[in-house]
C-alpha cells in the first residue's frame, strides 16, 4: 500500500517572501514559471514593445491624471484559497484606487485593465486561461498585444472578444478616457528606434 502525502499550498503573502519566485506566478497555491520551454521565456522584441507601451501609457496617464499604469509583473492576487498571483505586463489602476495598492508586496487591489504582450513561448491555453482568471477577478478589459500578427486582442468576457488591427484604432473609452491609437502606429512605434540615426 502506497501512501500519499499532501502537497502544502502557499499562499500569496509566503509566495511574496520567496527570493526564488522573482518572474514565477503563483497559480491555486503553487508556483509555476510561465513559458517554461526550450525558448527563452522573454526576447528583445517583446522587451522592445514593453518599454513603447510604457512610454505611450505613461504618458497617456501622466496627462490625463485618470490612474496609474504599472509595470514590470506587478503581483495581483486574482483568486483566494488557494491563491493566484498573476503578473501582468502592464496593469492600469483607476486614479480612485491607486492609493490601495500597496508599496511592495501582492495586492488584492484588481487592476481596471491588463495588457500581456505575447512571447514565443507562450501558448493560447495558457494564455486563455489567464484571461478568464484576470474576468473572473473583475478586470474590466484585458488586451493581448501579438507583435508577429501585429494585432490587439481585446476581451470584455468569455464572449466579448475583439480584434483590434492594421488601421483599428485601440481604444476603451469606459478606462481609458481620451486614449485613442491607431493599431498599425502602436507596432509601427515598437519598431522603429527609439533615437533615429
């Protein structure tokens, strides 16, 4: 007779206090490293895309005074028992909650909008599954930046989807007030250098 041992799930804050778990996401108590594959997890393309959204909605924010973007796999607590701890490429906190959100840590504070930039390595099971935790939490709108296809996918729920491309202008006028971005302009941008010879 075998006998089988419980696995020990941890929580949020334990996952918080792990040196180990720096670019691991915390999924019903477990830490997993998302694109574990025999690709490199990130590249210079989405690294690149990254630091463009940054500027752009940085802006965009900075102006507008309407929240705040985050950056860099802020750690959003997207389910309790067992926890799930999601870290987004960018999060947009509405300027009415920013203050919750905490200095360092997980915050149980759920961002108002999430964008993911595809990787090589990432699959659409994973990265649909994602999507439906970031809903289920109460995420207004999560966008799915794909540099390849150059194409913006935009989920309200499981069945509003929409793509955003080539001429489309990106918007969500409800979180984003005034932000408006043609598609093709957005990767246009992610492209060119950032200080042309």
């Amino acid at each position: 007779m075998s006998t089988r041992v419980a696995e020990r799930l941890i929580t949020a804050e334990e996952f918080a206090q792990m040196p180990e778990s720096r670019g691991a996401e915390l999924v019903r108590g477990r830490i997993v490293w998302p694109g574990v594959s025999e690709e490199p997890v990130n590249n210079w393309q989405h690294a690149r895309l990254l630091m463009r959204l940054c500027l752009l909605f940085g802006s965009y924010a900075q102006r507008q005074r309407v929240g705040e973007f985050f950056a860099g796999d802020p750690g959003m607590i997207v389910k309790r028992g067992p926890d799930t701890a999601r870290g987004p490429d960018l999060a947009f906190v509405a300027a009415d909650r920013t203050g919750a959100v905490p200095q360092t840590g997980f915050s149980d504070v759920v961002a108002d909008l999430v964008i993911e930039i595809l990787s090589p390595s990432d699959t659409m099971v994973n990265v649909h599954a994602k999507v439906r935790e970031y809903l289920k939490a109460g995420v207004r709108v999560v966008w799915i930046a794909d540099s390849e296809g150059e194409n913006v996918l935009e989920f309200r729920s499981r069945a509003a989807v929409r793509m955003f491309e080539g001429d489309d202008v990106l918007e969500a006028q409800d979180v984003l007030p005034g932000f408006r971005w043609p598609v093709r302009d957005l990767f246009d941008f992610a492209k060119s250098p950032l200080y042309p010879e």
